[in-house]
C-alpha cells in the first residue's frame, strides 16, 4: 500500500466514524481497524522472517570463506560488524516518515538486527555488573536483548574475559557528563591490547523503587551507588530528608537487596526495576535531566568506517615543557577536531604521564592518519586504541 492512499484511507476513516452516531456502526469500524492490524502484523512477522533468511544466508557465506581460507583469521568478528549496523541504524531514522519517532523506530529495528545476529553466531558480551546497573542497560541497548550478557566484577574482569575469548566483547563506563572520566576504564587500556570498536550514550535517569511489601510509612533506608545519591541529592533533601542514605556498590545490587527488605528503598534505572520485579513509585528524579554515561565496547578487531566515526589514541608523551602543545598542533594542522583529552599516570614510572584523546574521523581517513603519523616522532608512542563508529542511539 502506497503512503498517498493510507493517508487517504485514513483520512476516509476519520470521516466515517466523525459521521458514525451509534453503538453498533463504531463496533464496526473498530472490527475492520483490528481486522487491517492482523493483516499488517502477517506482513510484518513474514517480513522479519525473510530478514532472517538472509541472515541465516550471510552467516553461511562467512563460514565457507573459514573453510576455503584456513590460515585466515577465525575469529568471531566476522560476524559482527559495528560498522554495518550503525549504517543500517542511521538509514532507519533517515528514511522514517513517523508517526514513530526515529529513535524508537531505530530501536526497533536494533532488536530485529540483534535476533538475526544471534541466529547467525550467538554473542556473549561482558558488562561491568552486577544485573541491573546503567552498563548492563548499555551493554542491551548496543547489542539488543538476544545477546548473552553476562556480568563481572570489576572492570578488569571485562578486559581479562575479552582478553581471554570467553567473551566476544565487553562494555564498560568511560565517562559521566556530571561525574567526570572513568579512571579505572582508562588504566585497563594501558595493560590491554583491546581495542575500542564502538560506543554508546546513555542517558542516566534515576528511579525512586520499592517492592510490593515495602511500607512506604516505615522506610528507614534508601540504597543505591554513591554516584547515583549524589546525582539525586537533592531531590532527596526535598522528599526523603530524613531516611538514611545508604551507598552500596551498584544500583543492581541496591535492588536486590529490597528483596528481604519491607522498610527500604533503592535508587536504580529501568533495567533494575524489571530485573527484581520492583516498582516506580517516583521516576526520573535525578537533579541533572541531561546527565549522560558514555560507554566502550572493546573487542579484538579493527573495525572499517562507518562514515560517522571516531578515534582513540593513548599518547606517552617526553618530560618536556609544552609536550602537550606539541601534541595538539598536527590535529590542528591537519584539520582534526579533538572531542576529549585526559590525563593517566604512565606506570611503573613516577611522575610520567599519558595522555588519552579522542578525535572526530577514522584512522583510514588522511587527514586523521597524517595527524598521527606527525605526533609520533614527537612522543616516546603512539598506540591507536580505535577507530569506531560513533553512537547512533
């Protein structure tokens, strides 16, 4: 059906049921409504099963070329590939006519890509846990809900099981528009040879839970992580100003603990409160309505572009006054927008530092490439973290 007669169809159904004055003539139409509805969702089921097939048809191209080039790279990577879905992503939301809005209509389509993918080679991802914290919403909203996610401890966890092959990816927190870098992300760079193959934005909102036998008359404690109760302090002061605040590692685990609790509260987000069953009393309480995480994905490969990308670098800069202008000239020179810089200590060495940067463009672009290649006689090394395609959600 061409978009000029469903306009028309359904301006010809305004009209009739403005005209429509009983019980019975509106019975009808709806019956007619819901009768189109069936037949659309036939269409659509039949659709994403095609999808599918070919899916079903890549996968099974991929793992002829294993089996005529043998000594080739075997890897998993082959099968997932950033940079196709963030073009397929984009071109969702380019094409879209509503009434949808564009990034729910992309996130539709991110669950139909992530259910072919796993058809195609199911994908274990380690996120920094436990269940329910903003990584694990970040680690379902870039790879879909079909991917096996599985929580670790600590963010070393994630480099080691990426590292080890137990899992195909990891996400981790990198960076918190309120809060500030993610130390301990960085660090895991500097000991890693991971690289970084995409990203993803996550606005944080915050949710006031509760569980079907809290006593709202009674509460005496409201968990969640420290960053969370800060980020939420002062709607705290205006609605909860004396219930003690208790800070526990993740906001997943200041939901599991409502379980055996009557007199608690937890302050988490959405994945949390459908992980353990809870409830919204109040939503999106957070004093700050634009704070935003940034997260990575690391993986083993090289990712190609996308047509909207960045790249990482880590710099070891000389011990030398104006190392860092020295630095930032090439990308200057060259034409290269620098998004952010940070700045880790350089272990085992005292007083020794490196420099963390990300840029606009891919490292195969020439004038990203030609950047880089300037800085590094002018630095002890220059390693190349990633070129990955920017969030498109």
């Amino acid at each position: 059906m061409s978009e000029q007669s469903s306009e028309q169809n359904m301006d010809n159904l305004n009209q009739a049921i403005a005209g429509a004055n009983d019980t019975a003539t509106e019975k009808a139409f709806l019956d007619d409504i819901r009768q189109s509805i069936d037949t659309v969702d036939c269409e659509i089921q039949t659709l994403i099963n095609n999808r599918a097939k070919l899916a079903q048809q890549v996968a099974a191209v991929k793992k002829q070329h294993i089996v005529n080039n043998p000594t080739a790279d075997n890897s998993n990577p082959i099968f997932y590939r950033p940079e196709r879905e963030a073009q397929v992503l984009k071109a969702v939301m380019e094409r879209n006519t509503g009434p949808i809005a564009d990034d729910k209509m992309a996130r539709l389509f991110r669950e139909i890509m992530s259910v072919c993918l796993d058809l195609e080679a199911p994908q274990r991802i380690a996120f920094l846990g436990p269940v329910g914290t903003f990584t694990h919403a970040a680690a379902l909203k870039h790879f879909g809900k079909a991917a096996d996610t599985v929580p670790m401890t600590t963010i070393t966890d994630v480099f080691r099981e990426v590292e080890a092959g137990t899992a195909m990816y990891g996400v981790v927190p990198v960076e918190n528009s309120s809060e500030g870098v993610v130390n301990h992300t960085l660090d895991g760079f500097l000991s890693s040879t991971l690289k970084i193959i995409g990203e993803v934005e996550l606005p944080i909102h915050q949710n006031f839970l509760v569980a079907e036998h809290t006593k709202l008359d009674g509460l005496s404690r409201i968990y969640s992580h420290q960053q969370s109760l800060a980020q939420c302090r002062h709607w705290l002061d205006v609605n909860y100003p004396n219930v003690e605040r208790v800070a526990v590692s993740s906001n997943g685990e200041a939901a599991r603990r409502l379980k055996n609790e009557w007199h608690s509260a937890a302050i988490a987000g959405d994945v949390a409160a459908a992980e353990y069953g809870l409830h919204k009393l109040y939503s999106n309480i957070e004093d700050n309505p634009s704070n935003t995480t940034r997260f990575l994905i690391i993986g083993h490969e090289a990712i190609a572009p996308s047509g909207q990308d960045k790249t990482s670098i880590v710099v070891s800069a000389h011990d030398k006054a104006g190392a860092l202008i020295e630095i930032l000239k090439p990308l200057s020179y060259h034409g290269v927008s620098m998004t952010s810089i940070e700045t880790r200590p350089e272990r085992p060495n005292k007083w020794a530092y490196v420099f963390f940067i990300d840029m606009n463009g891919h490292i195969d672009e020439p004038n990203v490439s030609a950047a880089i290649a300037d800085i590094r006689p002018l630095v002890k090394d220059v390693r190349v973290l990633g070129s990955y395609p920017k969030a498109v959600l």
